[in-house]
C-alpha cells in the first residue's frame, strides 16, 4: 500500500501542535504506558489501521511489554496474560470504538468496572487515547498510510 500524501507531517502545523497536547495530556493521566499501548493496539486492531497496529506493538516494547501480550491482544478475553484492569480498559476501548457496529457503546456496566480499577485522571486519560486512537485510525485508512512508514 502506498500512502496518498506524499508527507504526512506537513500541512497545518496548529494541528500537529494540538495533537502533541493531548498525547501529553494522556502521559500525564498516570496510566501505566503499557496499558496505553495495548489500548492504541486494540483499538486500532478494530479499524484495521495497519499504522497503528504496528506503531502500538513498537510502543508496547518501548514501555516495556511482552511479545506475549501484544500478540494476544487480539483474544484478550481467552488469554491469561491481562490483569482485571486491563481487561476493564480493553473492555472500555472496544465498546467506545465499535459504535459504528450498531453496538450499545459504553454500558453502566463497563463504566462501573472501569471506575473500580482507575481514578478518574486516569479514566480521562484512558478516554482520550481511546478517542485520539479512532482519530488517528480514520486518517491513516483516509490516506492509506502504510505500516512501519511514519511511526513505530
């Protein structure tokens, strides 16, 4: 696959600047990186957006995760390798992205689990890469970038 843009990190540098916020305020909601990255790869995982899938293992590894886990993301519900938390956030992260699915999105269910595990910073933050994840899923498959080109 060849990207449409031929550079991805011109164009209006107002929006790169604002994305850089909110990927600050995302490290600084005391989220384990770990945790983030398997979010991003989840999340990404659903949208198809090979960039990101393959910029989210690279980040996994960077904080420090395993090959393990980040290639069984995927299955998380039958694997062993993801703490009640995890699987609080994954849970989280599935629900808000699959809306387009016709899915009932985040249930008081989901909601009340992830409250158990996080505070609220850390909720926000979680929220936020959820959402900048989708953000970014969208123009990747928009443009067509391909994994491994920009990021990782």
């Amino acid at each position: 696959m060849e990207s449409r843009l031929k550079n991805t990190n011109t164009g209006n540098p107002a929006v790169w600047t604002g994305i850089q916020h909110l990927q600050k305020a995302i490290a600084a909601g005391g989220v384990d990186p770990k945790l983030l990255a398997l979010v991003h790869l989840r999340v990404s995982q659903i949208n198809s957006c090979s960039a990101c899938v393959h910029a989210s293992v690279a980040g996994g590894k960077r904080a420090g995760d395993t090959d393990e886990r980040l290639h069984n993301v995927a299955a998380w519900r039958e694997a062993p390798f993801y703490t009640d938390a995890e699987r609080a956030a994954l849970t989280l992260a599935e629900a808000a992205t699959r809306l387009q699915d016709g899915a009932e999105g985040v249930t008081d269910e989901i909601w009340d689990e992830v409250n158990a595990h996080f505070t609220e910073e850390q909720i926000g933050a979680l929220n936020l890469e959820i959402a900048l994840t989708n953000f970014f899923n969208r123009i990747n498959r928009t443009i067509k970038e391909p994994a491994g080109r920009t990021w990782g």
